[in-house]
C-alpha cells in the first residue's frame, strides 16, 4: 500500500527509508540557553518512532545576540551545543529516521523583547508590516560575519552527527528577505541585480561545502512565492518565476535539494493555511521546481492524506511528500499508513492552534499545542497509558470530542466507558462547526473519533438521555459529564423570544433554512462569522453586529484575516460598537456604543451568536449521586476544540 510514499528516497548522499518529510515547524520546546532539552527529543523521537522518513528539525539559531525567534529555541551558535545535537541525533536513529537541523536568523521577522531589546537586523531598514520591530539595515560587514555564522553551525551540526543541514531561505526570514526585492533596497554587493539578491546565500552555500565536504548533505526551503498580491501588492516580492531562477542557480551551486513552500509574515496565510484552504491547493509551486531542476523537491501544500501523498509522488509533482502539522496532530501518520491504518490517521484540521500558542504575545512564550492531540509536545508527560482499568465502568454523558477523546483514552487504559448521546448522531458541537463553508475538515476529527471508537469496541448509546437510574444500573466507577452547552440567549434583551429571532445552533443545524431574507447577525465572534457566510452563501443579504471597537473580537488574527477575506466578497456588513437593546416585530434596536445614539434596523430574522454556558443538566443530582464526577469540555467551560479534547484526555489519563 502506498509503494510510492514508501519507497526509499536519496538526499545527496543521505538515503531515507521512505518518502515522507516532516517539515520544519517551531515547537519552542526547548531550554532557554539554547541547549538541548529532554522534551525536544522526545518530541521528534515520537515523530521517528512514528516512521517519518527524514525530520527536519525548528529554525535552530546560527547566532544569539538578535537570532532568536522565541526564548525556546534549539542553537546551533556555539560548541557547547554540539553535545545536545548528538543526543538528538542518536535517539533518531534508532529508529532508522534521519535528522535535519534547519538554520535560521529571524532578521526583520524577529522580537525586540526576546533579543536583547535590540533593533532587528535585516538587508534594508524596512519594518516588517506583521511584527513592526524596528529594524536597521546591516554593514556589509555585519552581513559577512552573518555568513560565518551560518556556516560555523553548519560545522557543529555536522560535528554531531547530524545527517544534513537546511538553510531556512523561506517564510520572509533574514535568507529569504536578502533574495526579495521587496525588502532587499540595498546597493552594495548584496542587493540590487538578481545576483546581488543571490550572493549572501551563495556564500552560505559555498562555505558550507567548503567546510563539510559535498558529501554532507545540504537543503534550501523557499518561498518560490511571496504572494505579496493576496495583499494588494502585486509587483512586490518574488514570484514563481524568480523561484525557477533561484532554484536553478541552487542546483547549479550543489545543493542537494529544494525544499519548496511560499509566502512571508505579510502574507502568512499562504505559508501556514487556515482551514479553508484545500489539501494540494498549492502542489504546482514544487511541481514547477522539479520541472525546472535534477535534484530532489521537497514539496508541502496542506497535506493530510496518505492517498494524496503518494499520488503526488506518482505524478512526479514532488520528491518527497512534507508537512509539518499533519505530524503534530499524529506522530504514527506514517506507520498507520505503511501498516494500512489510514482510517485511524488523525488528519490535521488546519484549525490554526499551533501558531496561536507558538505567536503568543508573551514574550516567555508556550510551547507548541495542537489543538486536536493533546500528548504533542507533552511527550514526557503523557506517554504511559496505565492498563490498569480492570473492565470498571466510566458512564459519559455526551459524545461530543470531549466524551469521545476520554472515552478513548480510558478504553486504551481498560476501563469500559459507555457513552451516553441524546441525539442520533457522534459529534456533539462539531456537527455545527463543520456546516460552514469550507470546513469541511472538522469532519474529519469526527471519523477520527468514530474509528477509534469503533476499533476499541467502546458502547455508544445514541438517541439516549440517561436518568439516575441508568447510570446506577451501570455501577460506574466515574461519571464524566460531556453534555456540552447551550447557546446564551440573554432574557433582559425584550423581544430575544419572538419567533423571528433564532440561534446560530438552529441555522448550522439545518433546523432553519433562510434564502432571500434580510438577516441580522448579533455577534462577531468565529460562530457568528461563519455563520454568516454561510447565511450570505445561501442567497441572504446579511449584517452583523459587534458591541466590541472591533469585529472578531479575541479571534486569532490568521483566522480573522481568513474569514474576513471571505464574508467581504459576500458583501457582508459589519458594524462594530453595536449593543443589541430589545428586539420587536422585525425591528432591532442598537445602541451605539460611542454616542449612546438609538439607532434601529428592519430584518426578516435576527440570528443571535453571543456564546454559549455550560448544559448542566443533571449535574446536581449526578454530583448527589455518584463519587467520581468529572466535568468536561463545554460543560465545563465552553471553548475552542483544544479544551474540549485536553479536558477529555487529561481527565481519562489521570483517572
């Protein structure tokens, strides 16, 4: 089964048992030193151990005065590095995974605060548009010893053992901001023409095999695309064009192989892709570089399947098969596939969770979290399942993620959960989150889900609410409470009860279906706004109201950027500083939060998307009735996806 992701593959002189590349992604699991921690090996351990071919490695700083992208990251800038490199090393070995360290300065892309609140570095004084640090250009001389950086850690890695190295010449970092012209306005010897761009990589690269040899194998991820036109900038930045230049020049410079991707801070959802982005949305970039050079692409575009990563090694798209997240979500994607497991795959759902924890305003910073596996990054904390259940019964009550991640685990540990859904389907909140346009991907934590429950032969009793008394039947050990939440529907707003007014739960749900209508959505945040796209999508002429200064208030700014992108094409409105005070016959009435003016607007419906509290249905007499209670996901607190699967997990894992 997939004989094409499965066979082996060559990287210069670095042969790998397959064709699946964990790509670069930070995880800031590391010691503040820059020094290599337990948690960081065992991170990429799970992700060996797991069957990934080649794993290449965090940005690892070349330099530590301004090369830092966080306070957590692996270094590469001095020997005293070099005995964690090895440790690193060793352990991937064993399990016949090869390891990459990708070298990186931040340049323009850098903290201030984490760097010495220092000015940051880059080709030309240009501030970057999404950080805004302020940046000063380098001295010629500066940029030479920048070069020596780069290639002295090359060395170390070497030194350690390491099987390669890649120099992050991608995502709008310092290599990558000296080949753009859109932030490189020098007019010494490396900036200006295209080989002025070129030179401060070409020396990198020449250094490196100056002092490694050729036979130590070296890799260049590019932003073959900077896709400054999603911004409006279409003449700014590198195009796809330049990276056929850049990777030609590369082949003919010897490196071993291009590792492809796109875009830059300012362009940052087309380098890590919300959910609305589909799987090989942008396979033609890689399948355009291996047209134009002989040596091995690496190649990323959302994927997520094993089917799609061998296809696009078939059809001779790409070499190798890389991402990053898909690893995050499931360290065994590659051997559930090479075992023919690829149902029990945890597909990644783009939901953007890992780069909302890595882009912390916190200077400190946490490390990585996925927001569907809860042991990534938590290795060392979460990899013993004790067996130690002895077939006692854990009643769950709701078999939305929370419900099903725990009964899951407590399945694993040999507890016998059962689990208790008052409607006819798995899911819970999930089934409404999948109906908007375009995420299509929560579904597949759903069938995630099903699997396991399927394989692990947990008891699911749908269209069930249980009494007291079924759950005494049961004896249960514990009872986890998983009943999710209701939507808030604030009684002191007069009118929140006429037959107009409807919830975001009865549109997602299908229960109300609206075409034609001039609709009212109170609230803006990712539920009102997906809902009202797909309220627009079906043929409605909508406006959404906000009390906060802004729309999306709390929301991660990738994924505001993304859905704001696609509910302005549908001609939405937007109206911030909106408080919803009475609600009657049709007509909303709003006071406007800056002047306290009264203002109305006339709607067919108004559809309210104000949060949701706990369903605590039951609890009290739950509480009353058994020992153990263990209250999760929205019926705790309601939240994103993260919380419902960590209450879930930790609870079914500490039982």
């Amino acid at each position: 089964m997939f004989d094409n992701l499965f066979s082996k593959g060559k990287i210069g002189s670095m042969e790998t048992e397959n064709r699946i590349v964990m790509t670069p992604m930070g995880i800031h699991l590391g010691n503040e030193d820059g020094s290599m921690s337990d948690e960081t090996v065992a991170f990429y351990a799970a992700r060996a151990k797991g069957g990934v071919g080649v794993i290449f490695t965090e940005v690892t700083m070349v330099e530590e005065s301004r090369g830092r992208g966080n306070c957590k990251q692996m270094s590469a800038a001095h020997d005293k590095h070099i005995p964690g490199l090895k440790k690193l090393a060793d352990e991937i070995h064993k399990y016949k995974s090869k390891i990459v360290i990708q070298l990186y300065h931040p340049g323009r892309q850098g903290i201030s605060a984490v760097n010495g609140n220092l000015p940051m570095l880059a080709p030309s004084a240009i501030e970057c548009q999404c950080v805004h640090q302020e940046t000063v250009a380098m001295t010629t001389e500066e940029v030479e010893e920048m070069v020596e950086n780069f290639v002295s850690a090359a060395v170390r890695v070497q030194k350690a053992g390491i099987d390669g190295v890649e120099v992050h010449g991608a995502h709008g970092y310092l290599v990558n901001q000296f080949l753009s012209p859109h932030t490189n306005h020098r007019t010494d010897k490396y900036g200006g023409s295209f080989e002025n761009r070129l030179r401060f990589l070409d020396e990198i690269i020449i250094g490196i095999r100056e002092r490694c040899g050729k036979d130590f194998p070296l890799i260049v991820r590019l932003s073959v695309d900077e896709f400054y036109e999603k911004i409006g900038l279409p003449e700014e930045g590198l195009h796809l064009e330049d990276g056929v230049k850049i990777a030609q020049h590369l082949e003919k410079l010897g490196v071993d192989a291009i590792d492809v991707s796109s875009g830059t801070y300012e362009t940052m959802n087309t380098a890590w892709e919300p959910t609305s982005f589909e799987q090989g949305w942008k396979i033609y970039l890689p399948e355009t570089i291996k047209k134009a050079v002989n040596i091995p692409v690496i190649g990323v575009s959302v994927i997520r399947e094993p089917e799609y990563a061998d296809r696009i090694i078939a059809e001779e798209k790409v070499d190798f098969a890389g991402s990053a997240r898909q690893h995050l979500s499931d360290s065994e994607w590659s051997i559930k596939a090479k075992e023919g497991r690829a149902d029990e795959c945890r597909k990644c759902i783009s939901c953007l969770h890992c780069m909302e924890t890595l882009m912390s305003s916190d200077i400190t910073q946490s490390p990585c979290q996925c927001g569907i596996n809860i042991q990534s990054g938590r290795e060392l904390d979460y990899s013993n399942f004790k067996e130690d259940g002895n077939g006692r019964v854990v009643a769950i009550i709701g078999a939305g993620p929370s419900g099903l991640e725990a009964a899951r685990v407590l399945a694993m540990r040999k507890f016998k959960p059962v689990v208790f859904e008052k409607s006819d389907k798995i899911g819970g909140q999930l089934e409404f989150a999948n109906k908007p346009p375009k995420k299509e991907k929560i579904t597949w934590l759903i069938d995630y889900l099903r699997v396991q429950a399927e394989k692990l032969g947990i008891e699911i009793r749908l269209n069930t609410t249980p009494t007291i008394a079924d759950l005494k039947k049961l004896n249960p050990y514990a009872v986890f409470v998983a009943q999710g939440s209701n939507p808030i529907m604030p009684k002191s707003i007069s009118g929140i009860d006429g037959k107009e007014v409807l919830s975001t739960v009865d549109i997602l749900s299908g229960k109300v279906k609206l075409k034609g209508k001039k609709i009212g959505v109170v609230g803006s945040g990712m539920t009102g706004l997906e809902t009202s796209e797909l309220l627009a999508e079906m043929g409605n002429e909508v406006t959404v109201f906000e009390m906060a200064d802004n729309i999306g208030p709390g929301l991660f700014f990738q994924n505001l950027i993304d859905i704001m992108g696609r509910v302005s094409q549908y001609g939405v409105k937007l109206y911030p500083k909106h408080k919803l005070v009475k609600i009657e016959h049709g007509k909303a009435t709003f006071e406007l939060m800056e002047s306290n003016e009264i203002k109305d607007y006339s709607f067919d419906n108004i559809v309210v998307s104000l949060g949701t509290r706990p369903n605590d249905e039951l609890l009290e007499d739950i509480n009353a009735n058994f020992g153990i209670v263990k209250i999760l996901g929205d019926a705790c607190k309601p939240g994103k996806i993260r919380n419902a699967m960590e209450t879930g997990f930790v609870n079914a894992y500490n039982l």
